[in-house]
C-alpha cells in the first residue's frame, strides 16, 4: 500500500508545516527531525488526527482520497503507553478485539487473533500478568509497548503509525521494538513512525527517510541513500558517525563533517548568497532540496497521481464509525471499568475502610445524643458533619475522567466506542459502588451509635438523604473535572466550590438574617439541601425543655447568646427559616436531584465536545 501526502500546510497562528509532499511506501518510513520540527505535526495529520482547520493540500492512500473514517480503519500507536494497567495483557487485548472486530466475527475467531498476536509479539510468557500501575508492578517496558501495538493490530490495519515508539525504553528495548516493526514491515505494512535521535542498529532498519527540520523537508527518499544525498550537497559524514546524530548535526548548523574542496567552495558561494536574502539554515536546505532529483522524481509521480483525481470529494476528517452497537459497547466498557476497580484496592477498598472508621470515630463522639439543650447542639452539628463530609470526600470523583483523559481520547478517536458509553459506564462503576456503598455504611454506623429517631421511616429517609448528597457533590466532581488535565486544578476549584457552599449550608450563619442581594447563594449550597432534609427528618417532633437547664441554648458553632430557648425542634427549625412539613422534606431531595441531572448532563458535554485532536 502507497501512501501519498501534498502540501500540508497550518496558518492560523503558526507556520508548523511547509510544502512538505512525499510517497510513504510499505516498509519502515522513519520521519526524522530535531525537536521542534514538526515530526509529530505530519504523523497526526496523516493519520487524520490532527484538527483540519488551517490545512491545505491532499492526502491520497493508493492515488484515492483519504477515507472520511481512516483514522478508525489504520492503527495508531501513541507516545505515552495508553493501555488499562490494571489489566493483563490478554485483557487488554481482548478488549480492542470486542470494541474493534464487528460483531460478526465470532468469540472464538477474536480469541484465536489475540492469541496470534500475542504470539507474533513474543507476549506469550506475559500474557496473563497485569501491565502494572504506579501501584503495582507489571511488564517491563518493551512488553507494555509490545502490548499498545498489540491494541492497534487487532483490527490488521495495513497502515500502522507511531509517535516516538522508543520514548522511555533504553537502547536495547528500543531495538526489539523497531525489530519488531520491521518483521511487520516485510508483511507488506506500511508503518509511519516519527523518531528523534535513533541509534545506528536501528537506523539502517529504515526503508524511508523523511527529513524535517522547521516544518520543511530537507529530504525524502530511500534512507540508505540519505547520506550520499548530503555528501552531494556538501556535507561529509565522518567515518563511525551514527547518520541520524550527523543529519541533526548539520541542521542544527554544528556540524563537523568535512566536504570536499570542489563543493565546499560551491556551498560556500551558496552561504554568501543565501546570508544576503536572509535565509536560514533550513531554509537553505530544503531549498537544496527542491533542487535535488528525490524532489523531482516525487513531484511527478504525485503530479500523475493528481491528474486522476481532479474531482474528489472533501474529506470529513472527523467522522468516527463504529463496528459494534450501543449497549455491545456499554457492556465491556463497563466490564472493564468494574475490572479496574476491583484491580485497584489502593483507592476502592481503602475509602471504604476509612469510611467505616470516620464512621466509628463520629459515632464515639456524638455517642447517645440526649434530648436537651447539648442533644440539640450536638444533633445540629452531627449533621453538619454528615453532609459536609459526604462532599469532600466525593472529590475523589475527580480522577475519574482526569487520569484516564489520554486513554479515553484515544480510543475514542480510534472508534473504540461512543462517548456516551463510556460516560455511563464511570457512572455506574463510580456512583453505584463508590459513593452508595459507603452512604449505606455511613449511615449504618453513625444512626444507632447516636441514637437518632428510632423509625425505620427516618432512618431510610437519612439514608436516602446523605446517598443523595454524595450523588450531587460526585456529580459536581465530574463536571469540573471533565475536560481537566491537571488534577490539582480541579481539586482546587471543588475546594473553592465547598467551602462557599459550606457558609451557606444553614449552620455558621443563620440564612433568615442574610442580606437579600446574598441570599440567593443558598439555593446552590447542596450541604444546605442535605442538612435540611437530615433536620426536618430528625428534629421534627422532639422536645428539648425537659431539662432544668433548658434556658440561653446555644446554636451550634453559631456563639451568639439566644433570650428565647427552643423547646421543641419544630420551634428550632422556624426560627432557621426551615418549612417542616413533608413537602419541605422532599422539595429539598428534589432539589438534590435536579442539580445532579444538571451537573451530569454539563459533565457529558464537556466530555462530548472535549477538544479530542492536537
């Protein structure tokens, strides 16, 4: 398979790319440059991943136009390792088989594939070990990049592209990998990769060199030849010189190579004159370039390819298709999400431990609540607590979409499945048993340790309450964080959020005496919808006078001497400006709900419109 490229050109706010036209052939087509030089540019707009806007020319496989869904039918294998470290490597696999193959193919012929291509990537002795986390340790390095090509060869792309395939792996690894690449290679694949500075071993493995240095080419052509090209233009590779460190060499204008007397006279005039119409380095090159027979050889055949396509249709970059349904798309989604929750204990199993003991700890110190005047300030500030601490600990929410942001994009844009599947699928991985379960353990513990109102009716009605809070707090986590990059960023602004909310959650200031141009703050306070309901539930009906000492309550952690004492709940919750009845319960559940639909539904549009090209 041939693939062809014509001036790719960005103007919007950079000139990254420049006249830059080739032919990528089947074999090992290296594109090859300092950093900065537009490599990675190139990469993703042949892949079609790169946004449209501001590009220009055309990009033909076999002499046709690029396929509207080329970046779905070709592989791409990224920079940063994105594959689910919680998983095997078989599971992994597995995993892009039932996303990528359609339904059609059977469960025994994408089991049989995986297996092949464990096989053909020498994955066999690792294939059920976990790929590792920063947490636990899995395959080592050249393994875990084995297994992301693994990931983009289930689908048997003939074209295969690469962003910097050894980043991170030492000098052995990094020649496995391009081994690797190069079997695959002699199968008749076609493989884009771009590199910064490869070792010899792996520089004489290329088949095609492509040459960029500030977005223009210096030179494109058959990489064994690279360097008789430069010794015809002056420039002389030493000998036991590696010829990738000599090509970077000369751009980067340090070069120590020595040319001959007959040329270097000629590229000196060359310098003299290109010094007076101010011409850099790489603009001397590339110009050398144009030049050159490669050049000219590769203008023709593109000119001939271009004649037969004068009607083309406009290529729709973005179109993303699809080889499973929905619902075959939410169902292993979800799998593998529950998967790595189970596989990750570090974060699962430990909120649910410090859960049980935060639960304990409240439960000593509010132990057999009276109903007296401290019954009443410690009811109060029971409840406070409850509620706010059901908001900060949803915060952990926020590493829901942040940490996987990468993998999600990629996969994503590789038609992996929609992004409404796998938005459920966090939900209902996260929301279920991450923020109900440790609700129901919460409550469990806190209500008979205090003694709070012995009716099954208001110990649901708190369950329902404090399950209700965590679900709108989470829900606030996900749209902020969705689209994040940074977690600290997102974790500053919930803690921004909370704190101001917490101020009007009914307890350190009393809501009745705000100022009307505040007050309409309140009615985005969720612990103040939380705290209400668990006060209407709990205090309506009690009596506090029974005590001698009943007189100068005071309202807890509000430290203002009150003239007339609160006998009854029912008099506390007026004079807080709170409607006891049930529909002063339940309107504050409704309020709850409301803003977590709102939130979900922000979180799920920035995710679906979350920037997913470079």
């Amino acid at each position: 398979m041939k693939t062809g490229f014509l001036c790719c050109q960005k103007t919007v706010d950079k000139e990254v790319l420049r006249d830059v036209s080739g032919i990528m052939r089947p074999g090992l087509n290296a594109i090859l440059g300092p950093t900065g030089s537009g490599k990675s540019s190139l990469l993703d707009i042949l892949a079609a991943r790169k946004d449209p806007h501001g590009l220009s020319g055309d990009i033909l496989i076999n002499g046709a136009p690029q396929p509207a869904n080329f970046k779905c039918t070709s592989g791409y294998v990224v920079q940063d390792d994105v594959v689910m470290g919680t998983l095997t490597v078989r599971e992994n696999l597995k995993f892009s088989a039932a996303l990528r193959l359609p339904k059609s193919v059977k469960e025994q012929e994408k089991n049989e594939r995986v297996n092949q291509i464990i096989k053909e990537l020498g994955l066999s002795k690792v294939a059920d070990s976990k790929v590792g986390t920063q947490f636990t340790r899995g395959v080592s390095g050249g393994e875990r990049k084995r297994t992301n090509i693994g990931m983009e060869l289930i689908t048997d792309p003939a074209i295969l592209f690469l962003d910097e395939p050894t980043t991170g792996l030492d000098a052995s690894t990094a020649n496995a990998v391009l081994l690797l690449l190069k079997r695959m290679a002699k199968q008749g694949k076609t493989i884009i990769f771009s590199i910064h500075q490869p070792r010899y071993s792996i520089f004489r493995l290329f088949d095609n060199l492509t040459l960029l240095a500030a977005g223009r080419t210096l030179y494109h052509g058959p990489a064994r030849h690279a360097i008789e090209y430069f010794q015809s233009i002056g420039y002389e590779c030493e000998p036991y010189n590696n010829p990738a460190d000599f090509f970077l060499d000369i751009i980067n204008g340090d070069s120590t190579a020595v040319a001959m007397s007959k040329i270097d006279e000629t590229n000196t005039e060359s310098t003299e004159e290109s010094t007076e119409y101010g011409k850099t380095l790489a603009e001397q090159l590339a110009e050398n370039y144009s030049n050159s027979s490669y050049y000219q050889e590769t203008k023709a055949i593109l000119e001939n390819i271009s004649l037969g396509n004068k009607k083309k249709p406009k290529v729709v970059f973005r179109q993303i298709t699809y080889a499973n349904s929905f619902l075959h798309q939410l169902q292993w989604v979800s799998k593998r999400t529950f998967k790595n929750l189970v596989g990750n204990p570090q974060a699962s199993v430990a909120q649910l431990c410090v859960t049980a003991f935060l639960g304990l700890v409240v439960g000593a110190i509010f132990f057999g609540l009276k109903e007296d005047s401290a019954g009443l300030q410690n009811r109060v500030g029971a409840m406070f607590f409850l509620t706010t601490n059901q908001c900060f600990s949803s915060i952990s929410a926020i590493e829901l979409f942040v940490v996987e942001k990468k993998i999600f994009t990629h996969e994503y844009i590789s038609g992996y499945y929609r992004t409404s599947a796998y938005f459920i699928s966090k939900l209902m991985a996260d929301l279920i048993p991450m923020r109900t379960i440790p609700s129901i353990i919460f409550t469990c513990i806190i209500y008979f340790m205090l003694g709070l109102k012995p009716t099954v009716e208001a110990f649901f009605t708190m369950l329902f309450t404090l399950t209700m809070v965590s679900y709108t707090a989470t829900s606030m986590a996900l749209a902020i964080a969705a689209g994040q990059s940074v977690v600290a960023v997102a974790n500053l602004l919930m803690t921004i959020a909370f704190v101001f909310m917490i101020i009007f959650s009914g307890l350190l200031v009393n809501l009745t005496s705000i100022m009307s141009w505040l007050s309409w703050l309140k009615y985005f306070s969720i612990p103040r919808y939380g705290m209400t309901a668990l006060q209407i539930n709990e205090l309506t009906g009690l009596n506090f006078c029974s005590s001698r000492n009943s007189t100068n309550l005071i309202s807890s952690y509000n430290y203002q001497q009150i003239s007339q004492p609160w006998c009854t709940g029912d008099e506390y919750l007026r004079n807080q400006g709170i409607d006891a009845s049930s529909w002063g319960l339940w309107q504050n559940h409704l309020a709850l709900t409301c803003m977590t639909i709102i939130f979900l539904i922000i979180a799920y549009l920035k995710l679906h419109f979350m920037k997913k090209f470079s």
